[in-house]
C-alpha cells in the first residue's frame, strides 16, 4: 500500500534512497527513452559509482516558480493542489501536486526558454514527450490516482495535457525495472536497450475534456 508523505525536494532526499528507491524520475531512462541519461548512466550512480545526477538541461526545477505556477493551475482548474511524496515498496515519486480525493495528480514543468521551448510547443500541440509519459505513469501507478495533469508554465501562463494510466504501460514499467535493478543488485552493467524493443508510441492526442478544460487544454 502506498504511503503519502510530507514533500521534500528529490535533490533534499539521502544518496542512499535515492540509490535504493525507483524514482518516477528515472523511468524514461530504465525504459530507455530519456534523453538525457543512458541506463548504463544510471547503473553508475545507482551503484555508487557516480555522484548524483543534475537536473536535465533547459528545465527549471520550477523552485522559483511554484508558487505562481500553481495560482495559474488554480485558476484554470479551481483546483488547489498539495505536493506530496508517495512511496509503494521500493517505488517513489515525488509529486507536484495531488488532489485531497487522491485522484488527480499534476506534474509541472517550467521549461526555461517558455514559449519559445520545444515542449511548450509540443504541449499546444496536446503532446507529451515520451520521457515525460513515463513519469506520468510511474506517478499513476504508484499514486492510484485516475487522471494526471500535465501543466507546462512559462512563468505567466500555462498549458495543461490531461493523461490517463495504462495498465500495459505499467506491467512494462514494472518489468524493465526489476530487469534494471538485477543488474544493480548483482553490480553487473546493464546492455544497451534495443530501439526495437523501446518504449510504445506516444498516443495521438484526443479532443479537450474532463476538468478544467481550455482552449489551451488539450488530452494525450
């Protein structure tokens, strides 16, 4: 059963859980669709053999921006959001935001170069990247929750992508990471990921609808 902790910055949580847990975080990478970081990168720190990984480039960790980030979530939305911990076993995910029901979770990202960013132009176009879907579905399953939100904010406004669970996506999740941590409990690299056997197709967008929806609020 999962359990709802009082938030803390990924960055504030020990070396040791970090090395420990599986992060929603992380799961583009084990599913070999980050592109920032390799599996075999990921071996290494997990292991102890590097130090802690940096934040991906050209993303803020919206620190600065939260608190406006969420006003504007809130007034498209009417919802008021907590951030939260959720942690199953040995999996973890660090969440910007989860309704009070447990039902709705948003994750937020502020891209530094706005709209002029790539994902803000992927999100007005109603698409998640991949990587991000993974984390999104690392959060569903390991939160419960029915519906995410995913809210690209340039620091006045905001795009909001709703995105639902998948229950194959969570079998693979779940496969590829206990593949990955094998490799970590037995200090052995893991091979390279096959393109071939890669992540699924990001699904087509859908029309707006469900809570909160804009003219700027699309579905994926």
């Amino acid at each position: 059963m999962a359990s709802f902790l009082d938030a803390q910055p990924f960055s504030a949580l020990s070396l040791a859980q970090r090395r420990q847990q599986r992060h929603a975080s992380e799961s583009a990478t084990v599913m070999g669709a980050s592109p920032w970081q390799t599996p075999q990168q990921l071996w290494r720190f997990k292991t102890g053999r590097s130090p802690a990984q940096l934040p991906p480039p050209g993303l803020s960790s919206c620190a600065e921006l939260a608190s406006a980030a969420r006003e504007a979530y809130h007034a498209r939305t009417g919802f008021r959001m907590n951030p939260i911990d959720v942690v199953d076993g040995e999996y973890a995910a660090n969440m910007d935001g989860v309704l009070l029901d447990g039902q709705l979770i948003v994750e937020i990202k502020c891209p530094l170069a706005g709209r002029a960013s790539a994902l803000w132009h992927d999100a007005v176009l109603g698409r998640i990247p991949p990587h991000y879907q993974w984390q999104l579905q690392h959060q569903l399953m390991v939160s419960g929750a029915h519906l995410a939100h995913f809210y690209v904010f340039d620091g006045r406004d905001g795009v909001l992508i709703e995105h639902a669970p998948e229950a194959g996506r969570h079998a693979s999740l779940q496969w590829r990471w206990d593949t990955f941590m094998h490799y970590v409990r037995t200090d052995r690299p893991p091979p390279a990921i096959d393109p071939a056997d890669g992540p699924e197709r990001a699904p087509a967008p859908r029309a707006a609808s469900g809570p909160g929806a804009h003219p700027e609020h699309r579905t994926a």
